[in-house]
C-alpha cells in the first residue's frame, strides 16, 4: 500500500504560519487534507449554524487557494475515527500531523479515540501547540514565560509544492 501522511483540519484554517502543513510538506511523502464535520461535535447544544457556516466558508477558500498545487482539501462528514479507518484501508498513513485541541471535553475524548486508533494501527500522531496553550499542565508555575515564547516565535512562512501523487477519485465517494 501506498505509504501517506494526513493533515487533519481542527480549528485552525489557515494556509500560513500553519505548523502541520509545513511538516506534510517537509516529509516529502505524499499527504491528505481533511476536515471533518463530526457529527456528534456538530450537534452539540454549544454549536451554532453561524459558527458552522463560517467554518465551511473558510474550507472552501482554502481549498480554492490549495487548488494551484493540486493539493484537494476533503471536507468529509464523518467522525474523525471512520475517516482515518476508511483511508488507512486505502493508503498506509505513516503520521497525522494536527494541532493540539484546546476545546471541550466532547473534543478531548474524540482526541483519545484518534491517540487509541494511532496507536493501534502504528500511526504516528504529532501534534503542533496551538495559540500558546499547554495541555495538561500540573499548575501555572512559569507558564506566562512559555506562553510569551510561544507567541513570540517567528511565523511559518507555509510555501506549498505541486503535488504529483493522484489519489484515488474513489476514495471519499461522497466529497
């Protein structure tokens, strides 16, 4: 099977200063753009249409910006779990590059499915920090100092090379 990398989308959209997609283009091996819409995320009582459509809105120009480079943006309705199962039976993923989630328990214990999967199926997880923020922290002790690091680095300057590898039309039938 081919061997890929997959960026998964959370909350950040963006296409610079994008620590994820600057790996998939570092690795040199061919890599996967999804978002999911999960439903169990989506249908949550704190989740708002408006919310919702800018996300979509914002996917659709990210994938008009990526579309020069030939590097699709999946946007897939589907927990994060099915969809990693459904292309690690199409491709070998060797790393899913994501940010770390800072966002409620709903989204924590969808991370601790996706660490299980990973680990399960010999998947490499690498997660980026985002916005500054430490996940499970002990206490407070010096946090302010990392935090100012972490804002004070320089931005990622994301450059985007052709992508020559097509992967199966077939793949998310629905897209």
């Amino acid at each position: 099977m081919k061997e890929i990398n997959v960026v998964w989308l959370k909350r950040d959209l963006r296409l610079n200063d994008h620590a994820c997609l600057a790996a998939a283009e570092a690795s040199k091996l061919p890599y996967l753009i999804i978002y999911c819409f999960e439903p169990r995320l989506i249908n949550a009582p704190d989740v708002s249409e408006n919310h919702l459509n800018f996300i979509y809105l914002s996917l659709l120009e990210m994938q008009k910006k990526l579309e020069p480079f030939n590097r699709p943006l999946y946007i897939l309705h589907a927990s994060s779990v099915e969809a990693f199962a459904y292309i690690q039976k199409n491709y070998q993923i060797k790393n899913i590059f994501a940010h770390q989630e800072h966002g409620t328990t709903r989204t924590w214990k969808r991370d601790r499915q996706i660490i299980d999967f990973c680990w399960q199926e010999k998947i490499e997880l690498l997660e980026a920090e985002h916005s500054g923020i430490k996940r499970g922290i002990q206490n407070r002790d010096k946090w302010d100092k990392a935090w100012f690091s972490w804002h004070s680095a320089n931005i990622i300057r994301n450059s985007y090379s052709k992508g020559h590898f097509t992967f199966d039309q077939d793949l998310f039938p629905a897209v």
